[in-house]
C-alpha cells in the first residue's frame, strides 16, 4: 500500500447493534474496492474482519479490526467495532482515533438497543456519521416506518441521501439525490428516477440544498440569487453541516449483494472530513506542563498515540497507533515522555485484519501499526524528543462485576498471573485484583460476556485453563460501644521473665484506627508505647466475628504498670491484645458491609421496575435526573446485593439498561444476616 498524504486519508468507526452486518459490511467495503479478491462470510468463519479464535466460536465481534482499502485515491481505514455494550473498551479505543463514523442500521429491525447507545457515544464526540441502512435485500421492510424511527430516536437530522427502490421486495438500485439520477445493478447502470420517487427526491434535494447553503454566507447569497452551487460546493457544505451536527445522511446498502456500497465509499470520501480538517490535537508538554497542540501536518513535530494492543504469540506485541502530526519512517527514533525511553522502530506496518502490509513511511493523521516494541502501551504518547506532547489518555469505565478464577492445574498457578498481565496489556478495561482478605484472584469486567471472552482467550492463547466462582464480598468489622479493660501479660520461666500491664479504653470513631496515650506518672514507659500501638493494630487484623479486619476503633491507653528487669515490647504487644479481648463484652462488636453508589442508566419505561429492585436488594434511590435520553437513578446499594447486577439489570430492561458503580463507605450490616455471614466465611 502506497503513502498517503493527510488530505487523502479517512478514518472512520463502523459501529451498530449486534448482528447488524457491521462485519459483513466491512467485507463488502473491502471487496467492492477490491482489497480482497473474495468476500469472506460469518458463518463461514472466513471474514478479514472476525479472525481470533474466539470470534470465530461464537459468531461475532469480540475486537476491534482494522480494515484499510483505496477508492478514489484515498485511503480509508475503516475500523471494525464489537456491537456488544461489554465490549465499551475496545469502542472507546476506535472512536478516540476517528475522525467520522459509519452507524450501521437493520432495515429489519430499525433502532435497536446497541444502535442508541452507540449514539450517544458518537454524539459525546460530536463525531460526523453517516448512517447505512443495510439488509436491504431482504423481504418485508417497512421502509418509511424505519426511516421515521431513526428520526425518532437518533436524530429529526438524520436525511436519506439515497432513495431505494427494486421489484418484489427485492433492492435493486437507488436514486442519489444530491446527484438527481438514480442507477441500478452492481455496474451502477443510469436509469430513469422511478415516477414513484422523482417528487420525493426533488423535495429531498431542495432541503438539503438550502442546509447546505446555510453554512456559509457566500453559498446562501448564491443559492437565493438562483445560481447552482457546483458539485464541490455541495460536497463542502455537507462537510460543514455534518461536522457541525446538523446533518446525518442516511444511505440504503445491501452488504450481502453490495448494492449501494460504491455510493457508500462516495460519500466517505466526500462528506467525511479528512484529519486536516478536524483540527488541532491538544496535548500537555511534559516539560512545562503548559497546554500546547498539534496540527495534522507533516511539518510539525512528530506525536502519536497508541490506542490498541494486540499480542501475537509469535510477534509479540502490536502497538496500532494514530499519527497526529509529523512523519514517521523505517528505522526512525521515538521518544516516550510518560517513560523517558527513546526506541528505534524496526518495521512499519498497515494490518487488514491480521494480514499484515510493510510501509515504508507514515504520513500526519494515518493509521499503522509497530510490531515488537515492548516500551509501548495502550493509551501512551510517542513524540519528537525536541519538543515533546502527552495526549490525554483514553479513559474506560470502572468494572461493573467480578468472577474469582482459580487455575484447574496447580501447574498452572505461576502461568495464570503471566497471562493475565499480557491480556491486560490488549484490554484496559477489565481489572485483576488479587485479594488477600479471602484468597481470591478475582477478574473485573464489562458483563458476563466480556469476563468469558477474557477467560476464553487465556485459554487459546497461553493455554491455561480456569475454574470460575462467586466474589466473596470483603466485610469489616466495629464496635458500638465504649468500653475499657485491663490486658495483664505475666510469664515467668527459669531466666528472664515477661511482664505487661495496660488498661485501654476503647471507643467507636470516624477513622479506622487511632491510638492515644494520657499516662501519667510513668506508670507505662514511653518506650512500651510503639509496642502497644502495634499489639493493638496485629490484633485487629483479625476481628473477633468472623475474622474480618477491625476498623472505626480508638484506642487510649491510661493506666498500667511495668517490671523494671521482665517487661520489655513483646510482653506490652500481648498485654495489648489482651485489653482487647477482654473488654469486648462491653463494645458490643458487629460486622460493616461494603456500600456502593450505582448510577443506573434505563429508558423511562423501566424506571419504576428499576427503582422497585434497588428497594428489594436493601438500596436507597438517592435521585434521579434526565441524561442523554435516559433516565440516570442514583442509588447506594450494599456490594453482596450487586454482585451480578450487570445480568439482572439486562434482563429487567430488555438490555437496554446499564450503570456504573464505586464504593463509597462500610455501614452496619442488619443483625439478622450477620449469623448467616459468620458461618458463611467460618467455613
């Protein structure tokens, strides 16, 4: 593949509702700009798009894919989507590096669940998007009705550009407004505009004819003056309507018989903005921590971003990467800022899938990719070391649900850790914890599938094999009470003896330990202080219920006595330990719960079904506000009442529900759970 100049380069999400024919539109792209001599099929298993063995097993999207054809003298890198909401790490990833976006639509099904979240999305990033209405091959669409939807629920913007018609339910051909001709066939064979359609496409050119000549004065004054705009001056105002959010143009494809897709690839290249004209990338310099930017340019200092890992039992890693400005070629130096490194790039490559293409150069504003540099890491800025950038990094959501994973061979235990690490390396949005408190490994996801997907490619890849179990919810525990009690530690053997006497006083506080002295009269040396400190911390480790650690304790210690020739730090850390055991009679000890804040996302017609719930599980709804077309409840729910909340909620609101959560603080577990809690980790 050839170097392209910035002005001749797109890059372009292709995002949709599962099953929406996101990966057979990206083979119909490829095939049409003839890329690939062969479309590929998803049930065959033989598509560029879906290649890892886990894509392959259950039929869909599970990461990212890079897809770069030629048309028209311009490079396009397509970038191939999960339609799974789990998978928000690998769409964030894309998206940060888009410059337009391809929202792929049903013509069966209409707006589906995943096609508004993927909305909002584009959206946040006020992205320009063509929206492709495909499968339009197949039988009974309710045409206008889906169009009417999608002005529904995505935007009243959203223009066909295109008018579909054929025989017998059949696509056939389209009539392109902008151009007032219609043609048909795969040779895209001019014919007559159908009588049915010439008046709506007339009414349809005249609209989006005057939003065109709303983006500048000079095409305003020419279009009221009656002159025709020229073919450029459309293209350029569709551009800036787009990039604006004023417009969406809606294109009827079929990926199956690639009817529409050539006018698909028209429209990329004219309406979509190429990196040059989105504007300056905005970066900190690492020197002065002063905000500076980065035009598209190759004559401005080199800076990318790597923005998706993949590792290669055989490669090792390859690090894809955005070029932001400056060029980049074969053997040249980069320098890493976050790291201070400077590495030689050995190879340059552009991947299709996982075929992988040399280049000899990249260029401002392209897409490649760099096998074998280790000192590279999602989300990390390579620059000129003269005049260094650090783009902000690319920020996923906290996991919402956790699995323990245990190795099925004990031969494996040093292995599990290794792999995960390597995994962690291709995915940030999925979390290890390791938790001392119950022993277990635990692995933190986006949902069910994504934690699947997680364990499925360990296994692929490294070949280890794992067991998964419930999350054991980490549990504190406190005392309600004040109370006070002697510790007296007396050991006496044929030499030397030990000899400690405290009396503490203890009392609930805010923090989760303190410790005072208000000795008076020597009667504890102050060197025994530091060793009752740390009696009291060790046995508080180890709480008297259920072996929790002890937390909201203050300790003070007023009174004792000492041997001048016995006593010594190790007899004051057990007298310690004893004042705790005996008053606690008195302080009346129980057992904290973890709270969580959750922020959960639903259309108004699950609402009062969510809020219902949240009461069931203990919760209190906090409050609710209007977001972005949903409607945000807040809540703070205890953690053991959540733990496979992502796969209730899904079902509760037909998928169309998501949420965040994060702790917030430990509060009292109600006293008739706790006997079931202590004999439950007494085990």
């Amino acid at each position: 593949m050839k170097v392209y100049d910035t002005n001749a380069i797109r890059n372009v999400a292709i995002l949709g509702h599962m099953s929406s024919g996101k990966t057979t539109l990206g083979e119909s792209v490829l095939f049409v700009s003839k890329a690939i001599d062969k479309k590929g099929e998803v049930e065959k298993k033989n598509t560029v798009g879906d290649y890892t063995p886990e894509e392959h097993n259950r039929l869909t999207t599970l990461t990212a894919s890079l897809l770069p054809l030629e048309w028209k003298d311009t490079k396009i890198n397509f970038m191939d989507t999960p339609g799974s909401e789990e998978f928000i790490g690998e769409l964030e990833n894309i998206l940060t590096v888009s410059d337009g976006a391809v929202l792929v639509v049903d013509a069966t099904k209409g707006v589906e669940v995943g096609t508004e979240r993927v909305w909002l999305e584009l959206r946040k990033r006020n992205l320009p998007t063509i929206i492709a209405v495909n499968k339009m091959d197949k039988e009974n669409i309710k045409y206008d009705e889906m169009i009417a939807t999608i002005n529904d629920k995505l935007s009243k913007r959203a223009v066909e550009i295109t008018l579909p018609f054929g025989t017998q339910d059949q696509f056939t051909g389209m009539v392109e407004v902008l151009r007032q001709s219609a043609h048909q066939g795969l040779g895209r064979d001019e014919v007559s505009i159908p009588a049915n359609l010439s008046g709506k496409a007339e009414e349809l050119y005249n609209s989006l004819l005057e939003s065109v000549a709303e983006t500048s004065e000079e095409m305003l004054e020419k279009y009221f003056s009656g002159e025709e705009l020229t073919a450029e001056e459309i293209a350029s105002g569709i551009r800036s309507a787009m990039m604006s959010g004023d417009l969406f143009p809606i294109i009827t494809v079929s990926s199956t018989t690639d009817i529409g897709i050539a006018t698909l690839l028209d429209a990329v290249v004219e309406y979509l903005p190429n990196p040059a004209q989105i504007g300056a990338k905005t970066g900190i310099n690492p020197k002065t921590n002063e905000e500076i930017s980065r035009e598209a340019d190759v004559n401005q200092p080199l800076s990318g971003l790597i923005f998706k890992t993949i590792i290669d039992p055989f490669l090792g890693s390859l690090s894809f990467f955005r070029l932001y400005s400056g060029s980049l070629k074969v053997g040249q130096e980069v320098y890493i800022p976050e790291t201070d490194a400077t590495v030689k790039l050995p190879q340059l490559l552009c991947m299709r899938g996982k075929q992988q293409i040399p280049v000899d150069a990249v260029h401002a504003g392209d897409i490649a990719v760099v096998a074998k540099v280790s000192e590279f890491m999602n989300s990390m800025t390579f620059s000129d070391k003269r005049e260094p950038i650090v783009y902000p990094k690319i920020e996923h959501p906290a996991p919402i649900i956790y699995v323990a994973i245990t190795p099925l061979k004990k031969q494996d235990e040093d292995k599990l850790s290794g792999s995960l690490q390597k995994l962690k390396l291709e995915d940030d949005s999925f979390e290890i914890k390791r938790n001392p408190e119950t022993a277990q490994l635990l692995i933190g996801g986006q949902g069910i599938t994504h934690i699947g997907y997680i364990i499925e490619r360990m296994k692929n890849m490294f070949k280890v094999d794992v067991e998964t179990s419930d999350q054991k919810i980490v549990y504190r525990e406190t005392i309600r009470s004040k109370g006070e009690a002697q510790g007296r530690h007396k050991k006496q053997t044929g030499g030397a003896g030990q000899f400690g006497d405290v009396w503490i006083r203890f009392e609930p506080c805010e923090e989760d330990f303190i410790f005072e002295e208000v000795i008076v009269g020597g009667a504890v040396p102050k060197n025994y202080f530091p060793a009752v400190e740390k009696g009291l911390i060790e046995t508080l480790e180890k709480g008297p219920l259920a072996g929790f650690p002890v937390i909201g304790v203050k300790a003070t210690l007023y009174d004792g006595s000492y041997h001048p020739v016995d006593s010594n730090e190790i007899s004051f850390k057990l007298a310690a330990a004893l004042a705790f055991k005996n008053a606690l009679p008195q302080l009346r000890p129980t057992i904290l719960e973890p709270i969580m804040q959750i922020n959960v996302y639903v259309k108004g017609d699950y609402v009062g079904d969510v809020m219902g719930d949240i009461t069931k599980r203990r919760g209190r709804v906090l409050g609710m506000e209007q977001k972005d077309g949903y409607q945000e409840v807040i809540a703070e729910v205890p953690e053991a009442e959540i733990t496979k909340y992502a796969v209730d909620l899904k079902a509760m609101t037909q998928a169309s529900g998501f949420f965040t959560r994060k702790f917030l603080r430990y509060e009292q577990v109600p006293e008739h759970l706790i006997p079931k809690i202590i004999e439950e980790y007494k085990k």
